[in-house]
C-alpha cells in the first residue's frame, strides 16, 4: 500500500533556492511578529480573531546592493517584486483553494493584494527584522542586510492561517513552475 509522503517544517530551517540566474532564494516560515499579532486587524481587517497565523518571508538575492536609488535598482526591484507577486499568487491560492486564508502583501504599497486594505500598511523590512534579526540600513528607505548577500537582498511576506507543513510542502511543489530548484546548504 503507497502512503503519503509525510512533510516536517522548522522554523530555523529555511528553504533554500535557487533560481534559472543563479541568484538565491531563502522561505521561511514564522510565528507573526508582535506588531502583526497586535495590529492584524488593522493590516488585515477581513481577518477576524485567527488563532494561527504564520508569516512566510521570502527573501530574493538582487543583482545589485539596494541601498542607492538608481534606474538600474528600480529595474531590479520592479522585476524582484512582480517574481514574488507571480510566486505568491501561486502560493496563496493554492493554500486558499485546501481552505486556508492566505494573502501576500505587495512590497511596495504594504497593503494586502488579496484582502481589503486595512487601516495601516505591513512593513516587510520591520517584520523581517524582528522575525530574522537582520540588521537594517535607514537610507531614503529601510534596506535589510542579509548575512550573505549583504543589501542585495528584496524582502516579501504572505500571510496565511496555513500549518507549516502545508506552507512548505507547497512551497516546494511550486518552486519549479517559478524556476527555482532547492539547494542543500
């Protein structure tokens, strides 16, 4: 008799990618931040008292240091950005479609793109922070720093009331349609 694969998530654990240019790509799944849980209803008001959230953060390697405004890292950040949008449209309604409320946030405005927007925007770069403790630069936007690739890096979160296991194992299974393929590290 053929049994279902079983999956198992860690949080300390991240998924880690790479894409079809050779830039990386790490998922992980959290716990909220205290600012989600204190505010949820504020960033997402069609969410009512979920019990169980969890923050999925995608981090994207940039071909460029982020911390200049130019036209060549507004280039790169428009394209990082519509890659998570395609990536975590993908992700979220395949986690809504088993039953789960799930939303991505759109990096640049900080509203939800699934949900009404709330009264206040998510902040990415705070969240990230706090969730992963990477230092920020303050410039004329905050720019987070990765331990590898320094501020070549593009933060982008979902939200979703998904159990990890479920959040990873469909991560994976959509990662290829997205042109990453995981790497052990």
């Amino acid at each position: 008799m053929n049994y279902p694969k079983v999956y198992t998530s860690e949080q300390s654990c991240p998924i880690n990618l790479v894409g079809e240019t050779g830039q990386a790509v790490q998922i992980s799944i959290h716990a909220p931040s205290q600012y989600i849980c204190a505010n949820c209803e504020r960033i997402l008001p069609d969410w009512k008292r979920q019990p169980f959230l969890r923050v999925v953060i995608v981090l994207q390697q940039s071909r460029y240091q982020l911390v200049e405004k130019t036209a060549e890292v507004e280039t790169e950040k428009e394209r990082l950005r519509e890659k998570f949008m395609r990536f975590g449209c993908d992700l979220a309604f395949n986690l809504r479609d088993r039953g789960y409320l799930t939303d991505l946030i759109d990096p640049r405005t900080g509203y939800p793109l699934l949900s009404h927007p709330g009264a206040i925007p998510h902040d990415d770069t705070a969240v990230v922070k706090a969730l992963l403790n990477y230092p920020v630069i303050k410039n004329q936007c905050r720019v987070l720093v990765h331990p590898d690739w320094g501020a070549a890096v593009y933060p982008s979160i979902l939200i979703s009331e998904a159990p990890p296991v479920v959040i990873e194992w469909v991560t994976k299974s959509l990662a290829a349609m997205h042109g990453w393929r995981e790497i052990d590290y």
